[in-house]
C-alpha cells in the first residue's frame, strides 16, 4: 500500500513535527523525516508525505484538517484541507468493489478493468466532511484519488467534532484488499519490533550473516514497496529499503523462538538496535466498560475514550475505535550483551512477555460482545 499526502497549508507543520517527533522510529535528514512507515519532505511550500500503512494515515490525515469560519455566516465555522491524496494498493476483486461505487465510468470482467466513484462521510449534527474519491483498478492494482470538500455549516464545537471523527481508513475498505473488514476481532501479534536506519555497509553484512546463519532466512525483493526482506517464516521477517543514501529496517518477528542469541547479536552490533518493542493489537471489537473495569482490571485513562491497565506492558482500549492496543518496550541497555547470562536472560524476558501478552488476549476475548 502506498498513501500519497500533499498539503500546501503550512500552519499544519508545527503540529506535524510535533507528532512525528514522539514517535519511537523517528529519523531525520534536512528536510526529509521518516519512520518505518511513512516518509515526509518538507518544502517552505508544502508537505509531501509517502505513507505505507492505513493506521498511520488514519493519523496523519485528520491532523492535516483545520476549521475556519463560514465565509457567508462567520458567526458559524467549518472544516475544510486541502489535501490532495493519491493511493496505490491491492484490489478487492472487482464483483466485490461494484457494490460500493455510487457510479461506474468503465467496466471490462474480463480484462480486470474498472474505473468508477464513491464518497465518504463523517458528519457531526449538520455539518459534514465529504470525501469525493476517483478510483481505478486494472488487474490486481488500484488506484484511487481522493479529495475533501465541506457541506454546511455549524457552530465551532460541532465542527472540531467532525474532524474528530475522520478515519481514513473509510475510504480504504471498499476497494483495499489489505484493510479487511472483519465481522469479528481481527488480531495482529504478539510481535516483536524495531526500527531504524544504518549505513549500506552494514545493511549488506547483516544480509550476508543470516542468508546462511543458524536461523536461516530467504530473501525476498518486493517491487511494489521495494524492499529487500529478509523472510524466517511467512510472519517473521526483516525489511531493509534503501533511503536517502541509507538502509532503514523494520523488525517484525511473531515468534520469539526465532530470537537466538546470534541474530540477537547481529542486531544489536550491526543495525544499532536499541530497544525492541512488543506490541499486540486487536482490531474491530467490542467492550462493556463495565467488564473492563470489574472483571478484566481496567481503569477509566484520562484520554476521554481510553481504558487501559498495566502490569509488564500496558494495555489500552479505544471504545470509539474499537481498537485494543498491547505494548512495551525492552531497552538493550539494561542488558549486558557481551555476557551471555546476560544475553540468557533478555531473551527470556522477551519470551515472557510475548507469552503473558498472547495469555492477555485470550482471557480478553472471552468477554468480547
């Protein structure tokens, strides 16, 4: 999946930077920043983002929108942005996309060809985002263009309300085979992450040392992301992409048996990783708060939606969303690797959590409505 971002309202980049600045992976380079998922360029005339997964578009997205008062009653405001989005993904077969198009311009079964429209909402009391999208697929690839207009007007709270509300995933479900609607909890991880950036030298030797090492890995090129993985099954793998003349990496590995103390190693000398973190989510379920709070621990958070209890990761629950969160983080420094009890015993605590983590969310899921 490929998200394409220009926004020429440069209000919105003090904002921007502050978000991306919190985020754990963060790397930047003149006017260039970058995390494992998205990367933005920055111009005294616009921002330019390239973004890899819907959840981090869902973020960047309504932050780039901003209200203004009615031109033709100030007393009343609306939201509006001038964002300009392209997107490139893996279709839905085409009978499963015809439904959800409001108009088809070009269809061809046999050829795998379609071009047609939709819109999306989110509307708070009258006023309401409008989400105008142009989409065509030929064979498995879609392309989707995407812009946002306003209807009506309403008083300043409801119009900051609408904007709230904005998940761009929305506009990804009708034609995008990676965001999957499920009709019951979708669940990804336990897994073990990290993130970050080393030199091409040190990419290529990281390469080498685990082609032929004691947990063997193949490698993969994928053209649509272009990336080079490093596969040790289906679900546990290292992507390594070249940027701006260095080889930024992902860590992703669902199984900790696979976190031997060689590739341990290798990560820590070679890529320079710091900390791992370890992160469960489940997606598309739902809560009584009052299961979570009495028979599952939780604790009313101050963020006005959230739920969340800590023990060795903290776990929290979006009830808006819909969205459970698990995660920690395990910093290297408290280890000494050079030792190998040492190196015994991180590779112990990440199996630990792992497994207290995969426990969590069995016992969670029993009380899921």
């Amino acid at each position: 999946m490929k998200i394409e971002i220009l926004a020429k309202e440069m209000s919105k980049k003090p904002e921007i930077l502050t978000f991306l600045a919190n985020q754990p992976d963060v790397r930047a380079s003149g006017a260039v920043v970058e995390l494992a998922d998205l990367r933005l360029e920055i111009s005294d005339a616009y921002l330019l983002f390239l973004i890899r997964s819907w959840e981090r578009a869902d973020q960047i997205v309504s932050r780039l929108f901003s209200i203004r008062p009615n031109i033709y009653s100030p007393t009343y405001y609306e939201p509006y942005s001038e964002q300009k989005i392209l997107i490139t993904a893996q279709a839905k077969p085409l009978l499963n996309i015809i439904p959800e198009l409001s108009s088809i311009e070009h269809l061809n079964l046999e050829q795998g060809e379609l071009a047609g429209n939709f819109e999306v909402k989110w509307k708070s009391r009258d006023v309401v985002v409008l989400a105008r999208c142009y989409l065509m697929v030929e064979g498995e690839v879609a392309v989707c263009k995407v812009k946002f207009e306003t209807v009506n007007r309403e008083t300043e709270y409801y119009s900051k309300e609408c904007i709230d509300i904005i998940q761009f995933h929305d506009v990804l479900t009708p034609f995008c085979v990676d965001f999957i609607k499920a009709e019951g909890p979708l669940t990804h991880g336990p897994s073990v992450e990290a993130a970050g950036s080393v030199n091409l030298q040190k990419c290529s030797e990281f390469i080498n040392r685990h082609k032929n090492g004691k947990v063997k890995a193949t490698i993969n090129f994928n053209a649509e992301s272009d990336e080079i993985k490093l596969l040790f099954t289906e679900y546990d793998y290292i992507a390594l992409k070249e940027q701006t003349g260095q080889c930024s990496f992902k860590v992703s590995i669902a199984d900790p048996q696979i976190i031997i103390p060689g590739l341990l190693t290798s990560m820590y000398e070679i890529l320079n990783i710091t900390f791992f973190e370890l992160r469960a989510q489940v997606q598309n379920v739902t809560f009584d708060p009052n299961d979570l709070i009495e028979k599952l621990g939780f604790q009313k958070d101050c963020a006005f939606y959230n739920f969340s209890i800590n023990s060795d990761f903290k776990a929290v629950y979006n009830l808006k969303s819909r969205i459970l969160l698990l995660e920690t983080k395990i910093n290297l420094s408290d280890f000494e690797l050079s030792n190998y009890q040492d190196m015994e015993r991180l590779i112990k605590s990440i199996k630990a959590i792992h497994s207290h983590m995969q426990n969590f969310l069995d016992q969670v899921k029993c009380y899921a409505v």
